[in-house]
C-alpha cells in the first residue's frame, strides 16, 4: 500500500471519528470544509491525480473515491439527525399554554320553544304527523261554536279570552280552532296532523302563566280510531321527549270538543315520581288535554261521526320546554333576556 | 266547589277510607281536587301524597270539647274574663277576652253550660290577633296577675274561618271531653267542577259521584213530602208568562218562623263550604243549595201581602225596558227587556235565577217566607249575570243548567230545615206549574259502539251497572244497553252525541288505566306538506348558521309603541289594527304591525347586558283588510344588530362595532343561503325610521323584499339605546318564498389553472359599486370566473367627487390553461365597456 493510500486511509479514520463527536449544525460546516472541501486531503488528492504513475492512479482514485463516498453518506446521516434535532429543540420553545381560553367564534342559536317545536316535529314526523297552520286572529266560529261551545254556553268560561272589536273575531285561545280547518282540507282522506301555534289568554303573568304562550294540537281522524290510539301516541311521545321514565297517566276530564275527555298527566321528571315542589307533591305534572274528538265537531269538519272517528292532544309548547330544560319561570320564554337565550 | 268531608258521608258511607283515598278518586272519576283544606284532621302519612294540602290538624289530646261552667270577671282587667271550665278531667280556670262571653259575667253557674272548644298547652293552632294564618303555640303566660296556659278557641285560631270577634260556641249536645278532631274535624276537598257537571257543584252530586266510583248506595236526604195544592193557594197566586225562560216554579211557605242562629254544625258546614252564616231563615237556603244545587230564594210574606194590598200574586215575566229594581246588595238596576224577572203585581221584585231586590227579600224582622224553587234558562241567567256584572252562587249554578227536577227536592229539604232550626210551622201544600216538561234523553249503547269509541270491550253489564250507580235507568235487552237520563243531569244529548256521551260516562268510572295502548295503523293522508312552515324553517336556520340568535317577541303590543318608530312618535292614523276589546293592559291594546317595532324594544331591553347583540325574530304581523273577516297574518323576519361585532379575547382587540355593512352581510348570508340571485340593495331615501344616508330597500326586480338600514337618529331617541349604531331590518317573508326554488344547481369546477389580476378604476362618486361590479362581469363573459372589491379608495388626487375601485379578477377556462394574452384581451374589454358606460379611467398606481 502506497503512502498516499496509507494516508487516505488515516484521513477517513480521523474524519468519520472527528463527526461522530458534533452536535451541531454550524460544527458540522466547519468539518465539511475540512473533509470534503478545497484544501481537503480527498479534494487536494483529487487535483493531483495527474502526478501519479499509470500504475498508481487507478488504485489512489479508487482509495480516494471511497473516503469521499464514506464522508458523504457519514455527512448526511448527520445533517439529517441534526437537523431534526434542531426542529424538535426549535418547538420547544413555541410551547403554548392551552389552558388559556380559546378566541370565541359568534354562535348561533335557535330560541328554546323552536327547539322545542323541532323535536315535537321530529317525534310525530316519525309518526306520519304533518304540519298545519292555522291563523292567530281566529273567528269566533272555528275558536268556540265549531268546537262544540255555542255562544252563552257555560263551558266558554273555560277560556279567559281576549276579543276584538269585532265581536265575530277574537285572538285564539288554543289551537284547536285548526281541528275544523284542517279536516275541512283533508276530507275526504284521513287526517292526522299537528297544528302548532301561538295561543293568547287573558292570565295575569306570573311564574306560570302567561298571556301568550305556544301550543300544539294533535288530530288523527279516520275509520277506527279509538282511545287506545291516542294512548299509544301520546305515551309515544312523552318517552320520547322526556326519557323513557315518562309515565302518562290519563285523568278523566271535560272538553266541550272531546268526548271522552281526559287530563294528560305526565310522571314528575324533577322528582321521578316521588313528590317535590314543581309537582306540588303529587309526582304528577299536567301536560296537557286530549280525548275523542266529539262527534258534533267531526261533523262541522265534514265527516260522518257514525263511520268516522278521531282522537285530539293539546299540549302547551311552553309548558314542555320549561319541563325539557327544568327553568322554573314562564316569563323567562318571552323577556329574550340574552343571559337566558345564550344558555341554550 | 269547596265540599266537606262531614256534610258528604251523610250521603255516602265511606268509613275507613282515608282523605287522600277519597280525593285521588274523586280526581280519577273527572272531579278534579285542587286541593284539601284540613280543619282538625290529621294529614295523612306516606311520602307519596297525590293531593294537595293545607290547613291545621288538632292534636286529640291538647283539643277537647269543654263546657263553661261559669264565667267572672278578670279582677286587674276589664276586658278579660275567668271562666271556670270541665273538660271532662279536671275543672280549670282559663283567662279569656271574648266579647261573646261578657253577657255571661256575673249570672253564676250556668245552665245550661256552654259547650266550648278548648285548646290545652302545647296544642299548635293560629295566632287570632295576627293577620293571616301564622302558627303558635300555646304557653304559659301571666296576664295582670293572673296565670294562663290554655284557651278557649275561636274559629280563626282552629282554622275554620276568618272569625275572631268572639269564642265559638259549640251545640249544647257535644260531648264534653272528647277530642274536638273526633267531634267536629274535617277535610274540605276544593273540587273543580267542569262545564259538563254542574250537578256536581252540590255535595250530593260529589257524593255521588263518589258512591258510583266506590260501588257504594247513595242516601238521598228525605225532605217535606210535597202536595201541589192545598191551603197555599189562599196565601199566594202563581202566573208564568214566558215559559221558554222560566220551566218550572215551585213555591212554599212557612209561617211564625224566628230568624235567629242556626245551630253551630250548620254554621260550620256553610263557613267551611265557603259561605257566610246569617240566620237560621238564608242559612235554611243556602245550605239546601249547597246540598242539592237548587238554588232557592225566600221572600218576605207580608212585604209582599203588604204591595199587593191582599192576597199576593207572583209573575215571572220579562223586564219591560227601563224598569227599575234595587237588589240585596244595594245595587239599582235599570234593565233591559231581555231580562227575566220575579214579579208581583206592583213591580219587580227579584233577578230571575241571579239575585234577589232589597225590598222583598226576608231580613231579622220576617216572620212569614214564601220559599221559591224554580228553573230558568241557563242563557238567559248567563246573559243577565253578565249584563248586570253580577256573580252569585245562584246564577253561577243556573248558567250551567240547574234541572227542574231538583225544584221538588229542594223546596222539601228547605220547608224541613226552616221548621227545625227557625221554628214555625210549614203551611200545606205547595203550589207547582211546570209548563215546560224536561224530557231526560234515552240512549242506546253496543259493545261495538264501547269498542268503536275506546278500543276495548267492555261487559255491557258491568256498563249497566256503572251508569245505574251514576243515577241512570238501564234495560239490557239481548245485545243492547237502553239508559235513562236522571232527572239531575242536563247534559246527556240523543242520538251519536247521546252515545258518546254515555261511553263517557262509562270510561271514566271504568277507568281509563283499564284501556289498552296502541300505535296507529292505517292509511296516511295525503302528504300536503306546509311550505310556509318549512320555509320559515330554513330562512331560521341560515340565521343561525350566520351566528344570529333567535328570539320570541309578544304579538300583543299597543298603537304608541309602534309609534316609535315614526318621528315625535306621531302615529300613523291611516294605519288600521287588530284592536283587543278587552286588553288586559296599556301596553298590549293591539295585534302588531312591525317587527321592526319588537326588535328595537328587544335591543333596548338588552342594550346594556352584552357587548354586542345579533338578534333576529320570525313571526306573524297583523294587518287588517277592508272587506275581510280575519287579517292576514303575513310573517316577517326581523334582524336587529347593535355593538362589538367579535366578542373580545384576551390575545387581541378587534373592538369595531358594527355598521351598516355588517347587516348587509347578514343579508347576503341569508340570500346566499337561499340561493337566491339578483337581489339588489336600492338606496331607501326618506324612510322615517332609518338614516337616510344608510339605508336599503331590498328588491327582487320590482317586488320589494325588505328594508334594512340605521336607525335614523332621531327616532333613536324615542328609545334607551347604548351608545352605538343601531342596525336593523324587516324583511317580507311572504314576498320572499315564492321567489325560493325548491332546489338549486351546482356548478361545475374546471380543472385548469386560474389566473388572478387586479384592476384599479376611477369612476364618480355618485356610481354605484353594484353597477361597476355589474358592467365588468358582462365585459368579462364567461372567462371571469371572480369579481371582489378589494379596496375602495378617495383622495384629493383623483379630483373632486371620483372614488377609486379596486377589484380582484379571476380568469378560468373549462377547456384549457389561459395565457396572459387571454388575461390581456379580456382585461382591455373591462376598460372600454366602463370607459364607455361610465367614463371611468384606469387608476396607474
Ligand atoms: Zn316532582
């Protein structure tokens, strides 16, 4: 072996073990320039390639060759390493606290009697339900005489009523003015819709009533409705919107447009049963009104009583979402404070 | 109807039932109990008590009945009494300062004794001396000298009434000793009586109700067995001249009465049922109402002898227009001829069915009374209680239909009563006319009709024998139910209405928890969908999605608050509303008009509660039309923004408020998410409620979609906003749907490359932007693929009254990658169409 070969052969030794001791990127250069750059021994080797014999050139370019590549693969390796080295040292620093709170993006909301609204919607779609609506500022005729209550009759006290001046028109008391319209546009076919809306009675407000509140109705008519229908739908619906431990229990009742009529009592979601304050005790929480639709209303919608027969549910809207979301004031629903809205 | 426990077992047996049972079934036959007032009895045990309660229990020890023995003078204190006293251990001495017992001072040992209730130490009761019902309890004390540790009770201090004027003083027959609970404790249940029950607003009607519920008999009471005819006729004549308005009319007499007490029992029974105890003569009349629902109404004999100048003859007639009538309660009425009347032949002398006249009704001195029992038309009493805005016991019963039948039974009970507690003796006979029979409707029943109605087969022999128990007559032949209507009941109708009636009747005493559940089988109707809904629907969630807040304002609302919204606040007078005939304040006189008008109000209320606010409300206005019964009821979308338009963070402060442009966005969001093209934003002029400089009418061609804008500044006054500009806008959805298809088409994306350049033009002032947006997208064709204004600029070197306007343009092609030549061509078209159209000029730099 030749001196040169000798000395290259050092070169690569000294070189590969002075790398193997850098840690840093600028160390790195300087080695580079040693080792691989002009004055180095492999690139000075490489210039002077002309000075050896014919016999020698050969076996020194090949020696020579073999030290570049080695400290080359040896560089990159350690760029590589060092490299990373650096990125990871680098986002050490841009460490974030993420306990601090996040910039707020504007949502959104809709107000909690739609939610309600969307939820009723879903539950009696489910149920083949379709919507209906009907007017606010209602007749006289489809808010009482249609409904089985004629002018004078004792079970008009049922309903405090706000009237206009008009003495044909007033402001609906509950929805159920949409029982008539509705089978007046579906007859001959069956019906079974649910009339949402707002209704508007003349209450002094306090913690539970209001003088304008939201209400919907159920009506299904065809042949061979019975109350076990109605049992089933209803029960239905409260699992569904309250939790399956939403017992209903169904309280003999009058309604001048149902005949029989029933209170729709639902199991205390607060208490489950057991008694408290919102339930006065009873473990019972009135939801609502329902029944057989009587047949004098069957017939001011167009159907025979005799072949036809229907079930109706009024249940207050507001009324479900105070239950939905345990709010304990009626009047929280329509004062839109925003600290209450923006809980939802 | 407040009915107590006592007075109800006289007609039903219901030993060994406890109050909460009795009240949960009264609740589950359709009487629903509003609450139980406890007078002396113990509260039931149990967690889980399904009524509701009130009221005091007395402990059986610490209360007793006593008995007065003797009664002396406090010897430091003039009002105060000793009074020596058995209670049935030991005889006491107990201090009191009952008026009551002041006659008694002096007169030694009493006899009879008076029987009192008396209260131990320790017994828990109400304090008489303070207002209300506030507990105490009873400790030893010394007044002047004199030690006391007990008392005897009035009714206020056990519960029964208000009454602290003086000691209760019990029958001469209770027995002294015995716990007062056992003697005289009761339970009042408050009981909500239906339209469809007035038979029920008696206790008889509860009890019997209460007997059918339990499978028990009901004992009616027995009164005077009645003759029509007899030597009444020599005291009274009878004429009914309406008979449509007065069925039936009964009358009665009882002569040398004395109106003095009646006895305690009674007292307290009227008290606990909620009416006042006068005298053994109205209490007579009162009490039998209560117990059968027959009102009855007592006349002075010899005031009536006296007008007549002889033997008096009584007229049921209508009021001649204009005639005059003074009533009990000292009111002076004018009356309208639709109004019935009790006459004689000088005058009036009563309101028919609703309340009696000063002049003829019986006072302390009567000592002869004509009793009537009559029935009226239960409109016609409705029609005159409200006339004349007077409520009593007696119309309140009538306008819900009061059977003629019940005429008999109450005339005898009330004859009965008024001999026992008034003394006298009842003249023979009665006199009768009934010229307007009641015939009590017979309906038949299947057990396919139950079935029909319930979806359940009921036996229709345990159907007989529910309706039996509530009164009615049953046959059952073969597969058919016939039923009777009781002569007590007037709201059982004939034919289909008549049979659901009776399944009524039958469920609910069967019991509804007895009826199976089922799902809904059968045909669906046809699917007619409501677009209004849905669409309401929609535009409400692209607000939400645009970081609006929904809200529910009032529809009810009054002409002034409207106002506000005009300058001065000066109505508009050619406006027509829905106008409320009985509003139930100021506030809330009319149906809105404007939902701009509740939006203002909801940024008002909560101006000073949030630093920002992005409120939007969907719902009805009211606008009447001429020719038109209802109004119509179209809806509109009101948005109202106000305040910092990013929430603040800790990091940065973005603190702009919003402006006129962050409300146009908001529309933009919506229009956009409608997917609806070529809305354009005409400046709105001199609308009165916003800016004039900042404000839009929305349009859709010609259709007039909306207004949006800032509040003008002087209508901002009229209201108490922050500081900040008010944004706000009403927008028409009913103008707005029939423009919203009910799909949309997607374009397609080209996969070439885009090229992107920037065009500055210098146009004047008074251009529209839309406009200049408009012209370079119709110079660009189908190659600009994007306009966006990305600056727009004003300086003294573009020249007085130019603007600069700085768009991005995006150039794409379907077919190929575009070259700058392209870019070059089409730019060179932008510049010559807006030289052109509006003189404008390429800005250099
Ligand atoms: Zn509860």
């Amino acid at each position: 072996m030749s001196e040169i070969e000798l000395n290259l052969q050092t070169e690569q030794e000294k070189g590969l073990q002075s790398l193997a001791a850098i840690n840093s990127l600028p160390e790195l250069e300087v080695w580079k320039q040693s080792f691989l750059g002009k004055s180095s021994l492999v690139m000075t080797t490489f210039g002077k390639m002309g000075s050896f014999s014919k016999e020698e050139r050969p076996l020194v370019g090949k020696a020579v060759n073999a030290v570049k590549v080695a400290f080359e693969a040896a560089f990159a390796s350690k760029e590589e390493v060092l490299k990373r080295d650096a990125l990871l040292q680098s986002m050490e620093s841009e460490k974030l606290d993420v306990s601090l709170p996040g910039r707020a993006a504007r949502r959104g909301r809709l107000h909690p009697i739609n939610l309600s609204l969307r939820e009723i919607y879903r539950i009696f779609g489910d149920m083949g339900f379709q919507v209906y609506s009907s007017p606010e500022v209602e007749t006289d005729d489809m808010n009482f005489t249609y409904l089985n209550i004629p002018p004078y009759h004792p079970s008009r006290d049922m309903w405090d009523t706000f009237y206009t001046e008009d003495e044909n028109v007033l402001l609906r008391t509950h929805t159920s003015p949409g029982q008539v319209r509705s089978m007046r546009e579906y007859y001959p076919n069956p019906v079974r819709v649910i009339l949402p809306g707002a209704c508007m009675r003349y209450e002094q407000l306090d913690q539970s009533h209001e003088i304008e509140f939201m209400q919907f109705e159920l009506l299904v008519v065809d042949k061979g409705i019975t109350f076990a229908d109605l049992k089933g739908t209803i029960e239905d619906f409260t699992k569904r919107m309250f939790g399956p431990g939403a017992d209903t229990r169904f309280r003999p009742s009058h309604f001048p447009f149902t005949e029989p009529s029933a209170e729709l009592d639902m199991a205390c979601v607060f208490c489950g049963g057991s008694g408290c304050g919102v339930c006065h005790g009873t473990g019972w929480i009135e939801l609502g009104g329902c029944g057989m639709v009587h047949p004098r209303v069957l017939q001011y919608g167009g159907y025979d009583p005799e072949v036809y027969s229907g079930f109706a549910a009024g249940v207050g809207i507001d009324r479900t979402t105070l239950l939905r979301y345990h709010i304990d004031d009626i009047r929280y629903l329509r004062n839109n404070d925003i600290r209450f809205l923006e809980q939802f | 109807m407040k009915a107590p426990l006592s007075w109800i077992k006289d007609y039903v047996d219901l030993d060994g039932k406890t109050v909460e049972e009795i009240g949960q079934a009264l609740t589950m036959t359709g009487l629903e109990v509003e609450e139980i007032l406890l007078v002396g009895l113990e509260k039931p045990a149990g967690q889980r008590l399904q009524n509701k309660y009130s009221g005091l229990s007395w402990d059986r020890e610490k209360f007793v009945v006593a008995e007065v023995l003797e009664v002396n003078q406090h010897p430091n204190a003039d009002k105060l009494t000793l009074c020596q006293l058995n209670d049935g251990k030991e005889i006491k001495t107990v201090l009191t300062g009952a008026p009551n017992l002041y006659p008694f001072i002096g007169k030694g040992k009493l006899e009879p004794t008076i029987k009192v209730a008396y209260a131990k130490e320790g017994a828990q009761l109400y304090d008489g001396h303070q207002p209300g019902l506030v507990l105490t309890k009873l400790k030893k004390v010394t007044i002047r000298g004199v030690e006391s540790s007990s008392m005897i009770a009035s009714e206020k201090e056990l519960g029964i009434s208000e009454e602290h004027d003086g000691v209760i003083f019990l029958d001469d027959d209770a027995p002294v000793g015995m716990p007062l609970a056992d003697y005289m404790g009761d339970a009042v249940f408050d009981v909500k009586i239906l339209p469809n029950m007035a038979r029920d607003a008696s206790i008889i009607g509860i009890a019997r109700e209460l007997a059918a519920a339990y499978g028990l008999e009901l004992k009616e009471p027995q009164g005077l067995p009645l003759k029509t005819g007899g030597a009444i006729e020599d005291y009274v004549g009878l004429e009914i001249r309406d008979p449509e308005l007065n069925t039936r009319f009964m009358l009665g007499m009882v002569k040398n009465v004395c109106a003095k007490p009646s006895p305690y029992w009674v007292r307290r029974r009227l008290v606990l049922a909620g009416m006042r105890p006068i005298d053994a003569l109205v209490d007579a009349t009162n009490y039998t109402m209560l117990e059968t629902g027959q009102p009855l109404h007592a006349f002075d004999y010899d005031v009536l002898r006296k007008r007549a100048n002889g033997k008096p003859t009584i007229i049921t007639r209508r009021a001649e227009e204009g005639e005059k009538l003074t009533t009990l309660d000292d009111h002076q009425l004018t009356l309208s001829s639709e109004t019935e009347l009790v006459t004689d032949t000088a005058g009036p002398l009563s309101l028919a069915g609703v309340m009696g006249g000063q002049e003829s009704g019986i006072s302390a001195e009567s000592t002869q009374v004509l009793l009537e029992a009559a029935a009226w038309n239960f409109i016609n009493i409705r029609k005159t209680g409200s006339r004349y805005r007077i409520n009593s016991e007696a119309s309140y019963r009538f306008s819900r239909d009061v059977h003629p039948a019940l005429t008999e039974q109450a005339l005898g009970l009330c004859l009965c009563r008024m001999r026992e507690w008034a003394g006298g003796e009842v003249v023979e006979g009665v006199i009768d006319q009934y010229p307007l029979r009641r015939e009590d409707p017979v309906n038949t029943l299947t057990e396919a009709d139950i079935e029909r109605s319930l979806g359940l087969r009921i036996d229709l022999k345990e159907a007989k024998a529910i309706l039996e128990r509530l009164g009615f007559s049953c046959q059952l032949e073969g597969e058919i139910l016939s039923a009777k209507t009781p002569a007590n009941r007037t709201d059982i109708e004939t034919g289909i209405i008549g049979k659901a009636n009776l399944i009524e009747e039958v469920s609910r005493i069967y019991g509804f928890e007895r009826i199976p559940t089922r799902r809904l089988t059968g045909e669906l109707p046809p699917q007619l969908g409501v677009k209004q809904v849905e669409f309401e629907e929609q535009v409400r969630d692209i607000m939400v999605s645009l970081g609006m807040q929904d809200t529910l304002a009032y529809r009810q609302t009054s002409i002034e608050r409207e106002a506000k919204l005009l300058p001065e606040c000066k109505a508009d007078e050619t406006l027509r509303y829905v106008k409320i005939a009985n509003p139930i304040s100021p506030e809330r006189t009319v149906m809105r008009r404007s939902t701009l008008a509740t939006m203002l109000e909801l940024l008002e209320r909560n101006g000073r509660l949030a630093e920002g606010l992005a409120l939007f409300e969907i719902g009805p206005v009211f606008l009447p039309v001429e020719g038109q019964l209802l109004p119509d009821e179209p809806k509109r979308l009101a948005i109202g923004l106000w305040g910092a338009k990013y929430l603040s963070a800790w990091s940065e402060n973005q603190n702009r408020t919003v402006d006129f442009y962050d409300l146009k966005g908001v529309l933009e969001g919506l229009m956009q998410g409608l997917h609806l093209q070529n809305v354009e934003y005409r400046p709105l002029g001199d609308h009165p409620t916003f800016h004039p400089g900042k404000a839009a009418g929305i349009y859709a061609g010609e259709t007039l979609l909306g207004v949006m804008g800032e509040i003008h500044p002087l209508i901002r006054q009229n209201y108490d906003f922050p500081e900040g500009a008010i944004l706000a806008a009403e927008i028409y959805l009913d103008q707005l749907m029939p423009l919203v298809e009910k799909g949309f088409q997607v374009r397609s994306i080209s996969t070439f490359p885009t090229m992107v350049e920037d065009i500055a033009l210098i146009v004047d002032e008074n251009v529209p932007a839309s406009q200049v947006e408009a012209l370079i997208r119709k110079a660009g064709g189908k190659l600009l693929v994007g306009v966006r204004l990305f600056d727009l600029f004003r300086s003294e070197k573009l020249g007085q009254g130019k603007k600069s306007l700085a768009y991005q343009l995006t150039y794409q092609a379907f077919d190929r990658t575009l070259s700058v030549a392209d870019a070059a061509a089409i730019r060179k078209k932008i510049v010559k169409l807006l030289g052109f159209e509006l003189g404008a000029v390429l800005r250099d730099s």
